[in-house]
C-alpha cells in the first residue's frame, strides 16, 4: 500500500436524494427514489453508494449534527478517518448513531458502506469482489425482476418477452397478488404457458397472506414448479415461515426488509428459511453481506441479494455474489425507470441469460451520469 493511501482521509460525505417527477406511493416499486451516497477522500477519489430506505429519513441520518457521543449523524462520524479502515469505519458508525439504531440508520450505513468499498477499490485499482476475497466467476445468472402486471394476458406477455430477451429465469411480484387463490393461479399458469417449463419462475407474494392462506397458495404453487415462494407472510411471522418451509416442497425466500444479523438469524434458525435475501442497501452493506454469506453458509441455506433500485446497487450486489460460496445468482431488475435505466454508465452488461461482473473496472465499476442525476435530483 502506497504512502499515499495510508495518509488519506475523508474529508466529505454526501447524501443526494433523486425523484422521479411523478411517484405512486401506492405502487411497490422502489426505482422511484432512491437516495446515493458520495464519499470523498483527501486525494479526490470519491467512492459511491445507494440507500434503499425513505430517502430523507436516510439522508438525515447521513446529515445529522453531532448530539452527543452516541448520537451523531454519519457525516461527523467519518469525516478525518481514513477510507480505507472500512471494518472501523462500520463500527464506528453502527456505535455512533446508537441512540437512534434500527432500519434507517442501519440503511443509511448501509449506502455509506457501498461507497467506501467503492473507493478503497478505486484507491488501490481492484474491482471489489477482489476486495472481497475474489470472484469465484466472472459471470452470473440473473434473473428478470418484475412486478406483477395486473391480468394474466399481460403477465404472459411479459413472461414472454423476457425470455426472447435471454433471461433463463424471471420473478413476478406484488402487484395483484394477494387477490382470490384462483386468479393467483391464472396468474401463473399464464405465465407457465408463455414460457414453459424450462425457465425458473419465482413469486414474490409481498408478505399478503397469513400463514393458512399462505400454505394454500403455496399447494397450488407446487403444481407450476415454481422455483421459490418470496415473502408469503409477514416478516416477523416466524411461526408461519417455519410452518411453511416444514409442510411445502417449494423453496421459501424472504429477508430483504431485514437489517440486523440477528434478525436473519432467527429467520434461518427459528423460521426455517431455505433461501435468504438480505439487500446491501438495507442490511449494513458489503460489510454486513459478508457475514450474512458466511452466516447462511455454514447453516446450508442459499443467498440472493435483493437489488431492486440503480445501477449502483446492482454494481454492488453482483461483486457480492460472484465472491461468495452460496452465490451465483443475481437480481436484474427490467424496470424501465430512468433511475434504474440511466443514472449510471457502464451498466452491469447483460447477455444470454447473464450478467458479466466487471473485473476490468476498479471499485464497482460503474460511473453516476451526473447529468441525470441533475435532473433528478431533489433539492
């Protein structure tokens, strides 16, 4: 490591909160906001990130001034450190903002995370799944993330559409789901029929249900061999995952609003959970995935991270799983939102049923265009 690296310091952290112009605050779709994070050091790196949180909750927990020992806002927390004590820094952080601890602040430590791993790659000219321990490839499956289209025509023409695209496996969420058992079923049968029974299915049910009607669902969704059932009940209805994964043969998935380790502890031990999808942008970033990884390893269950939002968090989430044991499969979202379209260059390339993660690139790889975020940006 050059002297120069070791000297540096962050001298500015910065929260930018973008909006679409016009948002459905009705509608599940987190690529409406979204809120990035600008890290700078002393020698002009800067390092980026993304919360997935209620934006200005976020950016204020980013922003806040100093209280007292415990309860400070990130900024002040950061600024004089060096960018590259990135384990420090998250404790720091986490111990810091304690008196208001919980979801925000943790999705805001969140996105501060992403960009120092963004800058340490940038600094020392690694990509940073090499950060990361190394990719165990350089290509991922990705899976089309959509949400639910509103009739069973439509959703086949999605399904459709998607597979001619290359997507070898595609996720349905929210939505209509949660209506009457049989127009879940049309649902799914269409979309079933429009790309038979060589593409992976899954359904993201959007925690609707309780646990009997969930078990319901899930019986009728064995009959469409779907790949797995995401987020059937509540998130704290561990009782009801536990039911579901001991009585169902479908794989069980759940785990992106978590954002505490104890809370996918208890998921994995107590609910039984097959497969875990904590989000980078919620769950203490990069630093926290890589426990959450290790965690789900040597427990025998499977990890997907849930990256529904920009380029930024897409960047991040494939390093992830390209460096992890139990990876291998990423979520590409197809929201055609000029926050998850546009704001960044160099988008993570897509081809034949994959994405390519860029080992080429130092950092995340990928470059906010600063012109879109102008016109997005929330003043």
């Amino acid at each position: 490591m050059s002297t120069t690296a070791t000297n540096l310091t962050i001298t500015d952290v910065e929260a930018v909160h973008l909006r679409l112009s016009a948002v459905d605050a009705d509608r599940c779709d987190g690529t409406q906001d979204t809120l990035l994070i600008f890290v700078t050091a002393s020698d002009g790196t800067v390092g980026v990130g993304e919360v997935d949180s209620a934006p200005l909750v976020a950016k204020a927990v980013v922003e806040a001034e100093p209280s007292h020992l415990i309860a400070r806002g990130l900024r002040s927390i950061l600024l004089g450190r060096n960018p590259l004590d990135i384990e420090v820094a998250w404790h720091a952080m986490v111990e810091g903002s304690r008196y208001f601890s919980g979801g925000a602040t943790m999705h805001a430590i969140s996105g501060v995370d992403i960009a120092l791993w963004d800058l340490a790659g940038k600094v020392l000219g690694v990509p940073v799944a090499r950060l990361l321990g190394g990719p165990r490839s350089d290509r991922l499956t990705a899976y089309a993330s959509l949400l639910m289209p509103d009739t069973p025509l439509l959703a086949a023409k999605a399904a459709a559409d998607h597979a001619e695209q290359g997507y070898r496996a595609m996720k349905f969420g929210w939505g209509p789901i949660g209506q009457d058992r049989d127009f879940n079923e049309e649902l799914v049968k269409e979309i079933r029929r429009a790309v038979g029974d060589d593409i992976d299915v899954m359904i993201d049910a959007g925690q609707v249900w309780d646990t009997k009607t969930a078990l319901r669902m899930a019986a009728m969704y064995e009959d469409y061999g779907i790949a797995w059932l995401e987020e059937p009940v509540a998130p704290d209805n561990i009782t009801g995952y536990r039911e579901l994964s001991r009585r169902t043969s479908l794989t069980i998935a759940g785990g992106e609003q978590e954002s505490s380790y104890a809370a996918f502890e208890t998921l994995i031990d107590e609910g039984e959970l097959d497969l875990i999808q904590p989000d980078l942008a919620r769950c203490g970033g990069l630093t926290a995935g890589r426990r959450l990884a290790w965690l789900a390893h040597t427990r025998h269950r499977r990890l997907v991270p849930h990256a529904f939002k920009s380029g930024v968090l897409v960047a991040a989430s494939t390093h992830f799983a390209a460096s992890i044991p139990n990876g291998g499969l990423i979520e590409h979202t197809v929201s055609t939102s000029p926050i998850a379209r546009d704001l960044v260059r160099r988008e993570i390339a897509f081809a034949d049923g994959t994405v390519k993660v860029p080992l080429d690139q130092p950092g995340l790889g990928v470059e906010v265009d600063a012109d879109v975020m102008e016109q997005l940006r929330v003043d």
